[in-house]
C-alpha cells in the first residue's frame, strides 16, 4: 500500500511536469510582483515572507499582496538572517563585502567586515542557528565576476559567545549552510566543487573534517540548501533550475527538473573550459523558472516552499510532501 508521504510525492511531481498555468492545487504558483534579485527567502509564523532586494534592503510580503521594502543602501543583499528584535543580518555581495545590520526602521550598518584582520570581501550567505551561532559563507577569497572554478579558496566564518573566527578553509565556492536538528553538524553546498558536504561541529563550535554527503552531475550547480522535519536536504541548483532532496539515508530524489537543454549544455561547456563566470551564470533562465537559487519552508505546516531567485519578479512556489525543519527565527522579531 502506497503511504501518505509517497503519494504526496507522487501527486507533485505529476502536477510539476504540468504547464506553469495549470490551475492543479499541488502545481508551482507565483506570489510577490515588481521583486528585485529576490535571491534569498526567509518565512515567519506570521505568513509573512522576506527576501533579498537589489535595492540593498529587505522586502516583505504579507498576507493580500501588501509588500513593504526595509531599508535601500548600496549593499547587494544575498543572503539575510532574521535578528530577534526584527532587524536583519546582510551578506553583502557589494565591492564593500562583509556582513551588515539592517534595523527595523532600514537602516544600514556594517556587523563584521574583518576576521583576523583578512577582509570578508563579497560575502554569499549568512545565518543563525538555534544554538545563537551565526554561520558566513563566503565563497572565494577572489569575489570578482570571474569565478575561481580552479581554486578553492572558500571558508566559513563562525561568530558566537568566543567571537568571530573561521573553522573552515579550502572549500569549492561555499554557498549556503544549514545546522542539522540535532545541532551536531553543518551542511554546506560547495558550488563548483559540485557537492552537499557536511561538517560534524565540535563542542567549541570548530568543525571536524568534511564528508561528502552527495555529489551532483553535468549542468548542475548547488545553491541553496534548506533542510526539512524528516532528516533530508533539499539543494537548489542555479543556472539548471533543478531542486533535489537528499534523505536522510542518502537517496537523492529529483523533485524539480525546470533545465533548459540548450543553456544547460551553454554553461557546462564554459565549466569544462574554466570561461564560466558571474555574468553568464546569472543570466541562465529555466523553461518556466528564473534561475532559482534557494527555498524557504513557510505555511502554517511548514509545507509550503517558496523559492528565491535571479531573474524573477515573484516567487515560485509548490506544496510540499513533508514539512520543512522549523527556522530559529520563526516566532522572533517581527509580526
């Protein structure tokens, strides 16, 4: 007998090889309008939904269409985190790099620019764990439009009660991190290492060595990386517009496959040849989706996905089979 959770499967992915206009409950719909490199995605108890803004603020989007943009600066928001007092955490991919604090009220103020006297420089990601740690990613120690597809130079910063220090080095252009459940270890997506790693974390907060948990093919290029209540890590690979899950006990399911044949083969090719960079990576579209880079489990159940972006002016979005890991932040600050 078919389970509950495998015919939720089963009904998405039905409902997923549907047109974007299908009028199915389980297909993708679109939420937001006029959005601005919504890159990253952040969801609240309150149904509100946050996201990244070129304009180097923070959008909201609530219930009704209602949208408020927090704060504009000459920041290049990716990554944000929600503060418990309703401000935000910034990774900035702008020429200043480091991480910023946008106030409840937009203002904006750099939170750490320097570990050890090396400048952050472009910063990609940046997140609070359960345990008040906040994890940085930053994915090359070069943050110039021409990836480093050779070198791997990427490294995590940890900030907690002891400062601000980093506890890993020589990774392949380190994009977003998640903290297990169970506070045991970081999962983290290494871009052109073409990877899920993940980092068994000490009691001091330093990381043990690095496991590969997944590695992925041609055309494919992990992104962004949430987890999820059963133990799996969903992976979002810009440029192929595909999502997958890694379970728990390994197996990787392929829950979107939006791949547009001819861009994907495009940027493969520059891969092979070391040509990739900044400009062409972005520029990849999908068939219905506009380079996808994250996702974000929101809803009352926590069972609806939302995903970020390059190239949207809204946010694509699809019901889930099971519920996403519940955000530290999911009662903090705003409301």
């Amino acid at each position: 007998m078919t389970s509950p959770e495998q015919q939720g499967w089963q009904r998405l992915e039905a409902a997923l090889r549907e047109d974007v206009a299908s009028t199915s409950q389980d297909g993708l719909r679109f939420v937001g309008h006029g959005l601005q490199r919504p890159e990253c995605v952040l969801t609240h108890a309150s149904g509100a939904v946050y996201v990244s803004d070129r304009r180097g603020g923070v959008l909201c989007l609530r219930h009704g269409g209602q949208q408020q943009l927090i704060g504009t600066s000459n920041l290049l928001p990716n990554g944000i985190s929600l503060e418990r007092d309703g401000a935000f955490l910034v990774a900035n991919l702008g020429p200043d790099g480091g991480v910023w604090r946008i106030d409840a009220e937009g203002r904006a103020a750099p939170w750490l620019l320097e570990v050890d006297k090396r400048p952050l420089g472009g910063v990609n990601f940046v997140a609070r764990d359960h345990a008040d740690r906040v994890w940085i990613c930053i994915s090359a120690t070069d943050s110039s439009d021409r990836y480093p597809l050779e070198d791997a130079t990427g490294y995590i910063v940890l900030c907690d009660a002891a400062g601000a220090r980093v506890v890993a080095e020589g990774l392949h252009y380190t994009n977003e991190c998640r903290v297990s459940a169970d506070g045991t270890h970081l999962y983290v997506n290494e871009t052109f290492g073409r990877r899920l790693a993940r980092f068994p974390i000490g009691a001091d907060g330093g990381l043990g060595a690095r496991e590969i948990v997944s590695e992925f093919e041609a055309g494919d290029f992990p992104d962004g990386l949430t987890l999820d209540a059963h133990g799996g890590a969903w992976v979002i690979c810009v440029g192929s517009n595909r999502v997958y899950r890694v379970g728990a006990d390994g197996e990787r399911r392929l829950v979107i496959d939006d791949a547009d044949e001819a861009t994907v083969q495009q940027l493969e090719k520059a891969f092979i040849e070391r040509s990739l960079d900044r400009p062409m990576l972005s520029a990849a579209r999908g068939k219905r989706l506009k380079n996808i880079t994250s996702l974000a489990f929101g809803g009352p159940d926590l069972q609806t996905a939302y995903m970020g972006c390059l190239a949207g002016d809204a946010l694509a979005t699809f019901r889930s089979p099971v519920a996403g890991l519940r955000p530290p932040h999911w009662d903090w600050g705003r409301a």
